[in-house]
C-alpha cells in the first residue's frame, strides 16, 4: 500500500505543479502584510493569552516516531530581506503543496525557515520562524488542516548556499519543505 | 513523552570524572565560605587600600581573617615562584608543574618571578609519581606572613585534573577569589554541514566533541551545581531542547514544543528553566518548571521576538533581548516566577537596559551580578555592564579589542574576571578568552572550522 503511494508521488507532485497555475488561494489571511515591523501589535504584550489571530500550532506530532518521506520535493520558496512577507510570484508554489497535502490526506508537512546570514543568529532564529509561519498561515488558508502543519526554523545555520552575497543570500532567505507519515 | 537513549560512540569515550581523586586541604580555609564577593570594578578601586591594610596587618597579629586582595605589585599581579617544588622527574611531575604554571598565568592573578628571591608567592612542596600521583604544595605569602598547605592525589592519568585543582586552590587561597582552572566550557562546532556540541578545559585543552547528531544542534548551556547541560537539537527534523547528563551519558528531551525551542538557560537553583518557544503563533519567553515540567508564558508579544535570557545570580531577575524598539535591546524582567510578575515586566519594558547602542544581544549574567552583551556599533563586540535600577546609569564599558574582527556570545567564567566569546573574522569564528582586567586576549580553540557559541560552566558555583 505505501510503495503504490510512493510511486505516485512524483506524478501527484507535477499534477499539483500544473494544477497552480488554475487554483490559487489566499496569501495569508492574517498580517502577513505587517512585516518585520508589525507595528500594529506593539501594544498587545503580556495578555498571557492567544492573540485573536494567532493559529496556535498543533501539539500532538511526535517527530521521533514519524517517517520522513524522502523523494517528495517541492521548489522552496523564497522571501525578499528582513521580511517573512510572501511574495507575490511564490504564491504558486504554495498553492501546488497545498493541493499535493489535501491529496495526500495522511501526510504530515513541516515547513522549514530560513534566513541569510546578515543580523544575529537570535534574530534570524525568529525571522526564520515567522516566515515558516507565514507559510503555514498560507497553506492553512488554502484549505489544509492545521494540525497536519508544523513549523521549524533554522536561522541562518543552514544555507542553501554556503557563499557570502546577494547571489547566495537570495538562495538562503527561504522555506523548505520535509514531508512525513506516521 | 521523556526520551531516554544513550548518547552515541563520543559520549562514551567522553569525559569521566576522575575516579579517586581527592583533594584535601592541609589547613583550614581562612577565607571561609562567607567572603562577600566584590565586583571586578571594586577590587582596582580597592587595591591601593587594601595594600595600606596589609601593610598594617603585618605587624600583627598572625592567622586572622581577612581578604586578600591586595598585595599585588606594580603589574597588578602577584609574581610567583615554583623553584622550590620538588620534581621526582617522572614525567607526570614535569606535566603537573607546566600545567600549574600554565593555569596560574591564565588566571591573570599572577607573573612568573624571575627568582624565588624576587617572588611575592612562593609554592613549596613534592611532587611524585609512583602507581599514582600526588603533590604537596605549601603556598606561602605576604613576606611569609602567611601560608597554606595543599595535597591532591589522583590517577596517573589524571594529572591534568589534579593540576587544575591546584591553580584553583592556590589562586583563592591568595586573591580571595575563586579560581577557573578546573571550569569547562562547551561550545557548537561545525567541521562539517551539521554540528555538534563539543567541550574543552578553561585553558582550551582535552577538547572532545559530545554529540553525534549529525544535524544542526545550537545553544549549549550549563545547568548550575550539575555535570550536565542543555542544548537544542533538530535531531527528528524540528527543534527541541535536551538534557545531557555528563555523568550516567543520557540524553532527556526536555522542550519539544511545536515550533520553536531554543535559547534555555536554567536558574541558579537548577530548578527553573527560561526558554523562548514559538507554540502560540510568535516568539516568546516562557518559564518551565523543570520538575514538574509545567510552562508559565512571560511574555505575550505578536510579531515581538524576546531571545537570550539568562538569570540573574540570585534567580530573582532575567535579562533578556526584545526587539519591540526595531533594534534588539536589553530588558530585564523582575521575579519570573512570581504570580504579578507581569505587571512588573509591563513597567520596565519602558526602557532598555542600555542605551546608545544600535543592537544589544546576547545577555550573560555574570557571578558578581555584572552583565556582559554583545553590543553593535560598527562592528559587534563585548561589552560589561552593572545593571542600576535607573538606566541612565548603566554605562556599559567595552571590552574586546577594536581590530576589524566581530566579537559574539560572550559567557562568563566563575572567576568573574574572564569572558569567552566568539570572534569572526574574514567568515572564520574561533573562541577567545576575554580579561575584563585588562590582559591580552587569549585564544582558546582554532582548529579548522567554526566554534561558537560557548558556555562556561560553574558561574554559580562557590567552590
């Protein structure tokens, strides 16, 4: 039953490719315009709550007794410095994983951030969160459950491109995708 | 949901505790348990006086309590002499002696005189190696006035361990203050495309790596009054934070909150533990109670990132990073594990720790309560700060040269005089030690690769 699956992953993966250019969803439905500014939330600290807005992530995958699908691979998708703002001609490739996640309806997805290597490691720690955040908000919008979404950010400790320069930054400042089963 | 599994091949092999090494002091500590620590920046401004105290105490009384401080000569140091240790010949005495020497240079107390004669700290005593090792050094001071008597047996092996020991017995007998010689520090290494956690000697020998995750791992860091250490490790895929137990070699998954774990720093008691998770949707500081591991959210920030904490040496405050000013600065969060603490937090985020500085990162609470942080000017270096209640006041003082290089991540020894901190040049990052009094920077790893991110242990410790 899996190896039958396995094998039709590729195909799944260039319908879902060819199907991007017909759906299309919503970039985010929540800030994702704020940027790394996000001014507008300056003055809601220590609420000890969940912030209206906020999809709290999903508590219940067990990494250590998952199973990492190795031959599904989507183009990541890459950010503009210092912002986890989507840009506008990345919104296909996330319309194409969202429509290979709804097909594949036991597959689990963590979305990977990454930063380049310019400000701190702290900062790009959570700048690398927030844009695989941003991701996740994005495919949530698109019709995939929440709970099948995880996020792990990388900060600038693993680049795509090893080199120093806008040629290697602009290949490093990305989400990437891992997929998994249970 | 506790993992327990045995740490691959390098743990093994990795580092034991000596095993029948004793250390036993021949007379008793006159510098008890209770001496009241002053900072760093007190003891120059003391100095002078204290000479002047001394000078009247030596035609005193004999064996009364006092602090010794003082006594330094003109260089601000004692100068020492090992002419009258006694060597056996075996070539354990010869290492124990060079490493005895070695440490006490780097403790920045001391200067080698250029005779007994000339020395104002003279170590006396045997040093043997037959089917185990010992030394017997008598250490004696102010013109003689004062002495005290040291024995450290230990394993052949072991002679590394028993020297340090030493350094730390005799640099606290004289100065008052505690020593770092026998202190380790981690750190991440990166030889290769993931990295691992690696651990070496305050003077940056027995270097070994400890993890074999073969992925990325960050941001060791001490668990005070344990030979264990958290880190985070992205060993399933995502990141979680683990405990390593140095002694039993296990390995306990302590975080791993969806999202986001990094940045855990446990509290002095080792009882609590700061750690920045992202479970809720943004970044953010929580407290777990690490017994009963439950979460106590400190900070509720959309779209805000707090990073770094470290705990303050009475576990009464953190310090940490927030960027809600653009910039990362400063802020110090009072009583995190009090019920109204966050009405507390609200007031002081007002204002930065420090001001004048485009970014402030990576806090270090330090034993005597001085702060050290990465600061950015043009380039990012070391800079110390004793945090005052009104922030006017905390003018932080820099202390890494201004040579072109980044200097990062600064961790404080239990000297509470050395820092060590990662310096980036030309892409490259090595470890350096750091004097707070003024010695040239000291290098402590530069093998091939990049080391970073480094942890002192014993910062609370009073040996």
């Amino acid at each position: 039953m899996k190896n039958s699956k396995m094998a039709n992953v590729g195909m799944l993966a260039a319908m879902a490719v060819a199907g991007m250019f017909v759906f299309g969803c919503q970039s985010g439905k929540k800030d994702t315009a704020g940027g790394v500014d996000g001014s507008a939330y300056r003055d809601q600290i220590m609420s000890g709550e969940y912030i209206s807005g906020d999809i709290p992530l999903y508590d219940g995958m067990r990494f250590e007794t998952l199973n990492k699908v190795e031959d599904v691979n989507f183009y990541p998708v890459y950010f503009g410095y210092d912002t986890y703002v989507i840009p506008q001609n990345e919104i296909e490739k996330i319309a194409a994983i969202a429509d290979f996640m709804n097909e594949m309806s036991d597959y689990l997805l963590v979305v990977e951030g990454h930063c380049d290597e310019r400000g701190t490691n702290e900062y790009n720690m959570s700048l690398g969160e927030y844009r695989a955040q941003a991701v996740r908000d994005s495919l949530i919008s698109c019709g995939v459950a929440p709970e099948r979404i995880q996020t792990s950010s990388y900060g600038e400790e693993a680049p795509a491109d090893p080199g120093h320069g806008e040629s290697a930054w602009k290949l490093n400042r990305r989400a990437e995708f891992a997929f998994y089963t249970r | 949901m506790t993992e327990s599994c045995r740490l691959q091949q390098v743990m093994s092999a990795a580092w034991r505790r000596p095993s029948g090494f004793v250390a036993a002091e021949g007379a008793r500590s006159a510098l008890s348990k209770g001496i009241v620590r002053e900072t760093v920046s007190l003891i120059k401004f003391t100095t002078g006086l204290l000479i002047l105290a001394c000078c009247l105490f030596a035609g005193r009384v004999f064996g009364a309590d006092v602090t010794v401080v003082g006594q330094a000569n003109s260089g601000g140091k004692y100068s020492f002499s090992m002419d009258s240790l006694r060597l056996d010949g075996s070539a354990e005495s010869r290492e124990f002696a060079g490493i005895l020497r070695s440490d006490l240079l780097n403790s920045g107390w001391f200067k080698e005189a250029a005779s007994e004669g000339a020395s104002s700290v003279a170590l006396r005593g045997d040093v043997r190696s037959s089917s185990a090792f010992s030394a017997s050094v008598t250490v004696s001071w102010m013109a003689g006035m004062r002495s005290k008597s040291f024995a450290v047996t230990s394993s052949r092996s072991s002679v590394r361990d028993a020297a340090h020991k030493m350094s730390d017995q005799v640099t606290r007998a004289v100065t008052g203050r505690p020593g770092m010689a026998s202190s380790k520090i981690l750190f991440v290494g990166r030889t290769g495309i993931g990295t691992d956690i690696y651990m070496c000697d305050a003077d940056g020998r027995r270097m070994k790596r400890l993890t074999s995750d073969n992925k990325l791992c960050l941001s060791p860091v001490w668990i005070p009054g344990q030979n264990a250490f958290m880190y985070t490790s992205w060993l399933t895929g995502v990141s979680a934070v683990y405990k390593v137990n140095l002694d039993t070699e296990k390995r306990e998954l302590i975080a791993g909150y969806p999202g986001m774990n990094n940045g855990a720093a446990v509290s002095p008691d080792g009882r609590f533990m700061a750690i920045i998770l992202s479970r809720s949707g943004g970044v953010d500081m929580y407290v777990m109670d690490l017994a009963a591991k439950q979460l106590r959210r400190l900070t509720a920030s959309r779209r805000i990132n707090e990073s770094s904490p470290s705990w303050s040496p009475d576990g009464r405050r953190l310090v940490f990073v927030d960027d809600r000013s653009r910039a990362p600065q400063l802020y110090m969060y009072a009583n995190p594990l009090q019920s109204e603490a966050s009405l507390q937090f609200r007031q002081t985020l007002s204002s930065p720790l420090v001001g004048g500085l485009r970014e402030s990162v990576a806090p270090d609470f330090g034993p005597d309560g001085v702060i050290a942080f990465c600061g950015r000017t043009s380039r990012y270096g070391i800079y110390i700060v004793t945090p005052a209640s009104d922030s006017r006041a905390n003018i932080p003082r820099l202390i890494s040269p201004q040579d072109g290089a980044d200097y990062e991540d600064p961790s404080w020894a239990p000297d509470g005089r050395h820092i060590v901190c990662t310096r980036t040049e030309n892409y490259k990052r090595t470890l350096v030690v750091l004097d707070t009094m003024g010695d040239p920077l000291r290098t402590l790893v530069t093998a091939d690769g990049d080391w970073y991110l480094p942890s002192w242990s014993g910062n609370f410790q009073n040996n």
